[in-house]
C-alpha cells in the first residue's frame, strides 16, 4: 500500500481515464494559447514566438534524460514499499537538474545576441525567455515524472491541467495588454512553476520519509537514455529552427502554425508515454502479465489519433484558418505530413524506451543516426515547406521501422 493507503494497481481504467482527459484538456488549452498568440502576434512575430519555443523544448528534451529515468526508478521503488526513496530521488535529481538549467541560462545572457542573430530572433531576450521555459519544463516534468512513476496518475493529471490553465490565463492575459513576445514566452515558464509547486506537495504526501538512492541507479540508464533524448529533441524541434533559419518570417510563421497543430499528435500520444513505460516497469518488477494490457493501451491511443489525422487529410485550410486565420492558409497542405510525422516519432521513441527498460538499447544509436540524416536533408534540401515536411515523413517512418524490427528480435 502507499502513503494515501490504495494498491497503485487499483483502478487502472480510472487511471487511464483520467490521463486521456487531462491531457486532452491540457491540448484544447495549450491550442487555444497558441492560436492567440498567432491571431494577436501576426506571422512575422508569431515566427519568434513559435522558434522560441522550439528551441525550449530541444532544450528540455535533449538534456532531460534524467526524467525518464526518474519514471522508472520510481516504478521500480513504488513496486518494492519503497516510497521514501522517490522522494529522496526526486531531491536529488531536482537539484541537479536545476543547476544545470541556471548553467544553461548564464550561457544563454553570455552568448544571446549571436545565437539571435543565427536563427532570425528580434532580440536576445527571446533566446533568454526560451531558455527560462527549459529550465521551468526541465523541472516540472521531473517532478511529474516521479508522481507517474509512483503510479499516482490522478495527481499527475491534475497537475498537467494547472500548468496548461495557468499558462492559458496569463499569456493572454499578457498579449491583450502588451503584445510582448518574451512576455508571452515566460507564461510558459510560470505554468511550468505552478505545476513544479504543486508536484512537489504529491511527491512528499508518498512518505513522511527521504531515502537517498545510489546515484549508481541513475547512471546504469544515463547513457541509452541521453542519446535517444537527444536525439528526439533534434527530431522534434530542429526543422522549426532550420526553417526559421532558411526561410523568410512570413513563411516561418506559417511553418510553426502547422507545426504546432501537428504538436497535437504528440500531446494527444502523450497519456500513452506517461502511462505505458512507469506502468510497464511497475507490472514487470512484481513479475505480473503485462503483454495485454499494454496491447490494448497502445491501440487505443492509436484509434484516438486516427480522426484528427483524417481531419488533417480532408480539411486542413479549414482548420488553419478557424485556429490561426486567414493569414495561416498557406499552412493547409503542411498538416498532413507534419501530423503523420509526429505520430511516428513519438511511436519510435516510445520503442526506444522500452528498449532501454528492457536493457536493450543498442539500436538507440540508429535513432539517433536517423536525425543526423534529416538535419543534413533539410539543410541541402529546402525548395519549399513541404519538401521539409515530407523530408520529415521519410526519415521518421525509418526511425520507427528500426525500431519496431528491434523490439521483434529481442522477442525470438
């Protein structure tokens, strides 16, 4: 039993439930700030906005190893009555995590201007408040990370609704009364500050006891797990950067409202990483059947993305236009590609982790391999937005199709 007195294996569907509808929330919110900010930006702005937040999430997801690790010590401890050791986890690499972000910020006011200047930013503030959103997700998603893996996935469904709320009221709140881009970006970095807050008050309900953990634990995963974020931060934010780089800011705007339509996929499959790797972990680590009840997850949350792909197939310009406005018609013929891309990279790093779990994570260096292609496509192959956005197809169906074959021969 926990520290609330219920079995973390008690009301699955309910757990299930519950993620799918606050993530589902935390999407309708998180679509609603950022077409605001596209209508009450313009396209040319809109371009800072939506490079800045690639930036912070490359950012968070290359150095943010450390988060999938927490989810599966946390799992592996929850399983054994050790509920005191996720809080003397998280302590631990909350620390680190958070030294290494202010390390990361420094960097970002030192070399701020020529970074700026390299990818189109207006300032270099913009490159400062990017950095501020990496530390704020940084920290948060370690934080929820812990409460997932503790199997606590009611809090950790609430927490994500705070965050995405927040950011939702203040930033629009923000762009109504200043129309400040760096202000609109640090919105993000208060949301991820509330949710930092509130997880930390779940993480110490688990046990009225701190246990320190060998960092030994840590650092038998650190390695597979820092190349295949890496890798998936490269994957996930480089062609927003390239196109800003390589692209006039009109047409950048236009890429980073598909672009960010097509994030949905991503949020939409986001339930399936939050629950299938800690609940994987936990249900192996007390030798239970685990093979169904993954199968059934994971088909799931692929029939929940199969209607907003069909929308993204026959009705683009509608969608652009209804979310951004007529100024983001040029985005139509982007949907569909970029939409189809993010279902296959979250689908192949979700491989990559399972992998990992399983100890065995050779194959993460073709993943990460694949991005080393892609970047070099994009940047000698760049005629237009949808030669990107079908660059972006090729490369990510490769990356999955490794990664599938992989998890086939580990089953022979």
């Amino acid at each position: 039993m926990t520290a609330a007195g219920r079995s973390p294996g008690t009301g699955w569907a309910v757990d299930v439930t519950a993620v799918l509808a606050s993530v589902g929330l935390a999407a309708v919110l998180s679509l609603a700030y950022s077409a605001a900010a596209g209508r009450l930006l313009g396209p040319d702005s809109y371009s800072d906005f939506a490079g800045a937040l690639a930036l912070a999430t490359l950012l968070a997801v290359a150095l943010g190893a450390l988060t999938p690790i927490t989810a599966v010590l946390a799992a592996r401890y929850v399983a054994a009555g050790q509920p005191a050791r996720v809080r003397g986890l998280t302590r631990q690499l909350l620390r680190i995590a958070l030294a290494g972000g202010v390390a990361v910020l420094l960097i970002a006011v030192v070399a701020g201007r020529p970074l700026a200047g390299f990818l189109q930013f207006r300032s270099a503030g913009i490159v400062a408040a990017a950095v501020a959103v990496y530390v704020g997700i940084a920290a948060s998603s370690l934080v929820r990370a812990a409460i997932r893996g503790s199997q606590r996935f009611g809090d950790y469904s609430r927490n994500v609704i705070a965050e995405s709320g927040v950011r939702l009221l203040a930033g629009v709140a923000i762009l109504i009364l200043t129309r400040s881009v760096v202000l609109a970006i640090l919105a993000y970095a208060l949301g991820t500050l509330v949710a930092t807050i509130s997880g930390l008050r779940v993480v110490r309900r688990l046990s009225p006891e701190v246990e320190a953990v060998r960092f030994r634990e840590v650092t038998s995963m650190l390695g597979a797990t820092a190349l295949l974020a890496a890798a998936m931060a490269v994957f996930q934010n480089v062609d927003m950067l390239l196109v800003k780089r390589y692209f006039e800011p009109a047409a950048a705007g236009i890429y980073g409202s598909a672009a960010a339509l097509a994030r949905t996929m991503a949020v939409l499959l986001m339930p399936l990483e939050a629950l299938l790797i800690p609940r994987l972990t936990y249900l192996l680590e007390r030798r239970e059947p685990a093979a169904a009840s993954m199968g059934r997850l994971l088909a799931l949350f692929l029939a929940g993305v199969t209607l907003p792909l069909l929308l993204f197939a026959f009705a683009p310009r509608i969608i652009v236009t209804a979310i951004y406005g007529r100024a983001y018609g040029d985005a139509a013929p982007l949907l569909l590609p970029l939409g189809g891309a993010m279902i296959l990279l979250v689908l192949a790093y979700l491989c990559g982790q399972v992998l990992i779990s399983m100890g065995r994570a050779r194959l993460v260096s073709a993943f990460a391999a694949l991005v080393v292609v892609e970047v070099c496509l994009v940047i000698f192959i760049h005629d237009s937005l949808l030669t990107v956005a079908l660059i972006l197809v090729a490369t990510r169906s490769a990356a999955l199709l490794v990664m599938v074959l992989g998890l086939r021969r580990g089953r022979r």
